[in-house]
C-alpha cells in the first residue's frame, strides 16, 4: 500500500479500520485493526471493494434524485408541475419508475445477436461509472487521484459509443445504425475539440492529475480560460448526445436510435448511464473549471463541490429544454469549423502567456484572465458571425403587391357551381 | 476514395412519434440523404363522406367535427356555408358574426398547434410545443363557453349558430385577444432570431409557386412561396367583405417562410375578431325553425362552396336529389393536397429535416384520411 492512498481520507479510513497495525497507519494515529498484522494485502483487497461500492452507489443515487431533479425542472421549465404524484414532492418517482422498469417484460428481437444485444447495456453503464473514479468529490475524497487523470477520462467516456453501436448493430433495425452513425460521427468530430480545449487547463496546471488541477484553481480556471471552458462544455454536450446535440435519440426523427429494441432493464441500463454521463460531465466541469471542491472554510468541500455540480447540472437542462436540435451536418460543421478553430486559440494565446509567465501566481492568473476574456468574446463573435445564417428581410404584412402575379379581380360573387343537373 | 454505398430502405410510421397521427412513409435514404419516398394514406379512413350520405343535413355537421379535429370550427362554417348555398338559406347576421369569431379564433388556435409541432420535431423536447398548446386551451375554453364543447364543436348551423355567446364570453374574449398577441410576441422573440430554427428551416424544401400553383396547393404554404391567394379576400364569403385585414406574404417559400406566414397570420386573424366585436349587433343567432326546419330538403342540384381554412382551401361539394340526404358529400381535403408535393420537398433534403417539411405543410390526418 502506497503512502498516496492514505492521503486520501476515503482509502485511509476504510483500510486502517481494518489494518490499523500496520505502520503507515500506526503513523497516522489509528491505534488497531480488526485484522491481524500481515493480512495488509487482504485489507487493501477489501478497501477496494468497499470504496469502490461506495462510490457506485452514491453515483446511482445520485442519478435518482438528478432523474426526479431534471423531470421537476422540465415541469417548471414547460409550465407544469412535473412529477409530484408519489412521495414527498415526486421524490420517489425514480423509484417507482426503476421497479416498473424492472419488471417490464425483456423482449429480444428475433434477428438480434444475443450475446452482443445484451452486452451493449453493460459496456455502457460501466464506464460510465469508471469515469468518477478519477475525480476527487472532496478533500482527499477520491478513488484514485491518476497522474494521467485527464487522458483517462477522454478515453472512457468515448467508450459510450463503442457500445451504442454494438447495441444497434446487435437489434438489427435500421433506424437504430442510422443513429449509431450519427454516434460515431459526434465521437470523431467532438472528441478532438473536447481534448483541445482542455490543453489550456493543463499547461496552466502543468498537470493532468485532476487532485494537481484542482490545486492549481488559485481562482477557478472558468475564469482564466472562458474560451477552453465554452468549447469544452460544448463539446460535453454532444458527447454526451445532448439538445441541441441530441442526434442519436433524436425522439421527432429516429424515435429513440439505437434504444428503439430495448425493453426492461436492459434499457433502464441505458437510460441510467445516459444521466450518469450527464453527472459525471457536470462533475469533470466542475473539477476542471470551476475550481472542484474549493470554497470557503465554514462550508465543508463536498457542499462546495456539489453546489457547482447543481449549478452545472441546472445550466445543462436548461439547454436541453430550451434550444432545438441541430442537423448532423451543421453539428459536424459546428465542430470542425468553429470549435477547432476556438481550441487552436485558445492554446495559442494561453502558450503565449504562460510562456511569460511559467508558475503563475494569483495576481499573474487575474492578468491572464484579463486577456483571455476579451481574446474569447472577439473570437466568439467572430466564428458566429462566419458560420451564422443571415436573417431574412421578414417583409411586413401589407397591402402590397403579390410577388407572384395572379389576376387581380375578385371572383364573381357566385363563383361555385349551382343548380342544375339532373340526378 | 469514393466509398461505395447502397441506400437503404427504412419504414417509417404509422407508429412513429412525429408522424402528427398515423402516416406511414417508406422512405429509401443513401447515408443521411433522402433518395425516395413513398408516403402511404389510410390508416385513419373513417368513411366520412360515405356516412354522410346516411346523415340528415344537421346531422352531417358533428361529422365535419371529427375530419380535421384541430380545426372543426372551420370545417363547421365551410360546410353549412355549403348547405345555405344549397338550400337557399339567408343567414342571420349575428350567426355570421359570431361564426367569424369562432372560425378566426380556430385558425389561431390551429396555426398555434402547427408552429409547435413544427418545433418539436425541430427537437425542441416540448417546451414551445407547451407554450403553444397553453394558448390554444385558452382558446378551446372559449369554445367551451360558446357551445360546450372543446374539440368537436358543432357550433354552426346553417343560417348561423345554435347558441348566442353568453354575456361572460365578451370579456373572456378580450383578454384573450391581447394574451394571443402576447404569446406571439413570445414565440417570435425566442424563435425568430434563433440560429438553430434559422440554419434549420432557412432554405429548406423550397418550392417554386409555379409548382404550387400546379399542384393546387393552397393556404399559407402557397401564401409563404409569395402567392396572394387568400379566399377571404378573393371570393369573400360571410362577412369577410365588411373586415379589414392585410394578406401576408412572403417570398422564399421554404420552412421559414411557412412558419413565419402562419405566425404573422395568428396576428391578422386577432385583427379580425376585434373588428368583428365591434360590428357584431344584437339579434337572433339562426333563423326560427319555420324559416329553416330541423330536416332542411334542399332542392335538386349540386354545390361547392369553399373557406379558407386553417390550412388551405377547405371546400364542400354537396348534390342533393331533394330528400333529407345529401346523395353525395366530397370535401376538398387542403391538407390531402397539400401533402402531394411531399416527394418533391423531400427528395434530396437530409433526414433531420425530413419530419420538419413533414411538419411545414401542416397536415392532420384525420383530414387527409377523412
């Protein structure tokens, strides 16, 4: 057992309950273990499961109530009052919902692959879940604190579509691989932008350890890099296949994509990791530019931590309730002519700076943030202004003259035919 | 390299979510594009002008309700404007006014329910569709007022209406008028300058009017391609002569201008019920039933007689062999025909936008079927 476990006070608290003899913790003011001296490995083992299932599990209730805290919202959002039928406010809905969902009948298409129809719903809920292992919730409230973090979660989260599209190839429908495709083609196109725009935090880290990014926020790096956290969060949004990004579902289009086969659990699965991304999108967001756990003393860090995520979360609905969906080509378009163009700024203007400045200090990081805000807004508007559609000269109704002639007499007054006839 | 693909073949509806009712549309694309399409009707064929023929003349109106079910206070006025054309009947003035208010606050309620769903299947998870259909109840509670019913009113006989408007339907009215307004300000202040409606519907399926023209399409999409043909104004029929209101017109012809026609309409069609508030007079609402029976005989002949309608030309032909009974009923469906050009909008357009065109015309089934 490295010492860097015991920094963190998750690892530390579960293992010394259980080898409190061993001398690294016997350092650290734990008097006894509950196994006998030797058996280090076996607590280590047991730690592992024990933070592990901890995490899971306060992931998936987390996803519980963010299920009910969405569907509360688009009420507000859309005028109504949203779920408010069973328990406290709605609050147990999700619960309900998950038993329903369960006991629903599992249905297998006929021309569908077996094994890889049921292994899709798998692959995508587990690394949806991996993807928190890597970022710290608190102080030293971690699974792992990588020295790769950052690369991590960029190769986890594209997983999610590896498994989209073994889940539509699988249910042999052909609206379900038109929006895989649309899957893929996101993956390929944002997955670029979404790396690009995270270099700047890293070279004004110097690390890619999310425990040394968070250290390095002396203010929250939204600040010091606007144009990387506008890229970035746009990117997520399609990623994770988000409105206005929302091509694989598409519901008015494609119905449900790649889900159109799955029934019971196996779609419950899909559904839970569909929010899961969306939580742990909300929480890398918040490590990487809103400064993670930091805050102010009184206020312990995991409040902090989950007030941003709130915050986040909140702004991510927000969108997907109000803007409409893009083409796929205009998405493809977005990402390859606007987004990469930002990122490529964005890296060059941050290398110049940090460049003057190598280990900026809290006043140098102000001044930086000083030139980034005006650097983003200009080249904002500019990419808008070249990638927007002109608006029509919307005529105003009048009067005026038909654009296309057409006779311009009213018609007799007995203009239908009448009478007559014998029948 | 050039890749070598094949199109595919991909059924969509009668069950699909945005298919606005049960259209089912075989559909061959090669990647993303729209190669072909074979649009199937039927699926909502409920016999309509059959049974009409087994129906007294009254009794025909409540199945002019159940054609195009979110606009039956326009199929109502066209149809007995028909009978009274048929039978001879004068109508009495108030009826007419009241038919007026009735009908022009159903094409907003109808524009109302075309623009969200043109949202929605933009991909705008129900949020304008909301605000839209939140107006539009308002509408239907005034309907409510008016003769009881929300959906399938019934409210017009011919020579007028069945029931005067009770005294509290007058300021319900008009606050409504200006809750109308409001809510299309709305609409315009999120929608018109919003990028993504904009890249989306700009550009989109343009026809030229020739075609439109040729294909007898009628209402806002042929007004939208910058057509000024607006029965009210061309052949005006009630009192749509005694009613100023401008034509609105607009010239691109694609997605955009057929939204955008619809919502400048919603504003016109508010104009001309203020203007029917004002001049509408105390007096009977249908004329007494010595004057026109219950069981109305028309005498030998045929008619057609068509509105404008929420949609397009809604006309009625109506021959009658002198019995109680139509001997045969057609109505000219705006939505069947406007819904011919679908091939030629979607030939060549991106599957995203295959359910927005789909949506532009602003079809209803339950019309295109009958």
């Amino acid at each position: 057992m490295s010492a860097a476990f015991l920094d963190n006070s998750l690892w530390r608290n579960v293992y010394c309950v259980l080898a409190g003899e061993s001398t690294e913790c016997a350092a650290r003011d734990y008097s006894s273990g509950l196994l006998p001296g030797g058996m280090e490995w076996l607590a280590f083992l047991l730690s592992a499961l024990v933070v592990a299932a901890i995490f899971a599990n306060a992931i998936l209730g987390g996803v519980i109530v963010l299920i009910w805290g969405e569907r509360r919202l688009f009420g507000r959002f859309q005028n109504r009052t949203g779920p408010n039928r069973w328990g406290p406010w709605g609050t147990l809905t999700s619960v309900a919902d998950a038993i329903k969902t369960m006991f629903k009948e599992d249905l297998v298409p006929a021309e569908a692959d077996r094994i890889l129809f049921n292994l899709a719903p798998v692959m995508i809920a587990a690394p949806a879940l991996i993807v928190f292992s890597v970022i710290p919730v608190g102080v030293g409230t971690y699974v792992a604190d990588l020295n790769v973090g950052v690369l991590f979660i960029m190769a986890v989260t594209s997983l999610t579509t590896l498994s989209v599209l073994t889940a539509a190839w699988s249910s042999a429908n052909r609206i379900a691989i038109l929006s895989a495709l649309r899957s893929v083609a996101l993956l390929v196109s944002y997955e670029i932008p979404m790396a690009l725009a995270l270099v700047g935090v890293i070279m004004l880290a110097g690390s890619m350890s999310l425990g040394s990014i968070i250290e390095a926020q002396a203010i929250p790096f939204i600040l010091v890099q606007p144009l990387g956290f506008f890229v970035f969060f746009l990117a997520a949004m399609a990623e994770m296949a988000r409105a206005p990004f929302d091509l694989t579902e598409a519901e008015s289009e494609l119905a449900a994509g790649y889900l159109n086969d799955y029934a019971s659990m196996k779609f419950g699965l899909f559904f839970l990791a569909e929010f899961i991304a969306e939580l742990s999108t909300s929480a890398i967001i918040t490590t990487l530019f809103l400064s993670g756990w930091k805050g102010w003393d009184p206020i312990p860090s995991h409040l902090w931590f989950a007030v941003k995520l709130i915050l986040v979360l909140f702004v991510i609905i927000w969108f997907r309730m109000t803007l409409p969906r893009l083409r796929v080509d205009q998405v493809l378009k977005f990402a390859w002519k606007g987004l990469f163009e930002l990122t490529m700024i964005n890296i060059i203007v941050t290398a110049v700076l940090i460049a003057i400045w190598p280990e900026p200090s809290t006043t140098e990081l102000w001044i930086m943030a000083a030139i980034n805000w005006p650097v983003a807004i200009i080249s904002i508007w500019v990419v808008s202004k070249l990638l927007g559609t002109s608006a029509y000269e919307s005529p105003t109704p009048s009067e005026s003259a038909p654009v296309y002639p057409v006779g311009t007499e009213t018609l007799p007054a007995n203009a239908g035919v009448q009478g007559g006839g014998d029948k | 390299m050039a890749v070598k693909t094949q199109p595919v073949t991909v059924n969509l509806g009668p069950q699909h979510p945005s298919t606005h009712g049960v259209f089912r549309m075989r559909v061959m694309f090669d990647g993303e594009e729209i190669v072909d399409v074979e649009p199937v009707f039927g699926y909502l064929h409920r016999g309509t002008e059959k049974l009409a023929e087994e129906r007294t003349y009254s009794q025909i109106i409540t199945l002019t309700d159940r054609m195009d079910y979110v606009s039956s206070m326009l199929n109502n006025q066209s149809y007995v404007l028909a009978v009274e054309k048929l039978a001879g009947i004068e109508p009495m003035p108030r009826g007419v006014w009241l038919r007026m208010i009735a009908s022009e606050l159903q094409r907003v309620a109808s524009h109302l329910v075309a623009t969200g769903f043109l949202l929605q299947d933009l991909g705008a998870l129900g949020t304008p569709l909301i605000y839209c259909m939140r107006e539009r109840e308002r509408i239907l509670d005034l309907f409510e007022m008016l003769c009881g019913a929300r959906i399938t009113n019934s409210y017009m006989r011919p020579g007028g209406v069945f029931m005067d408007a009770p005294k509290e339907f007058w300021p319900a009215l008009d606050r409504e008028l200006d809750d109308i307004v409001n809510t299309i300000d709305e609409l315009e202040a999120y929608l018109s300058g919003n990028e993504i409606v904009f890249s989306r519907t700009k550009g989109a399926a343009v026809l030229p009017p020739e075609l439109l023209i040729n294909a007898s399409i009628t209402g806002p999409m042929l007004r939208a391609s910058g057509v000024d043909w607006d029965l009210r104004h061309r052949d005006p029929y009630d009192y749509y002569d005694k009613v100023d209101f401008n034509r609105v017109l607009h010239s691109a012809s694609d997605n955009y201008a057929r939204y955008w026609v619809r919502v400048q309409e919603m504003r016109e069609s508010v104009k001309i019920v203020r203007q029917c508030i004002e001049q509408i007079e105390p007096g009977p609402v249908r004329p007494s039933f010595d004057d026109v029976p219950r069981l109305i005989r028309p005498p030998v002949g045929d008619v057609y007689s068509a509105i404008e309608g929420s949609k397009g030309e809604l006309g009625f032909y109506l021959v009658s062999d002198g019995s109680i009974a139509p001997y045969r009923m057609h109505a000219r469906a705006s939505s069947l025909i406007n819904l011919t050009l679908l091939r030629e909008m979607l030939i060549g357009e991106q599957f995203g936008d295959l359910f927005v065109i789909f949506g532009s015309v602003d079809l209803n089934m339950g019309e295109v079927d009958r």
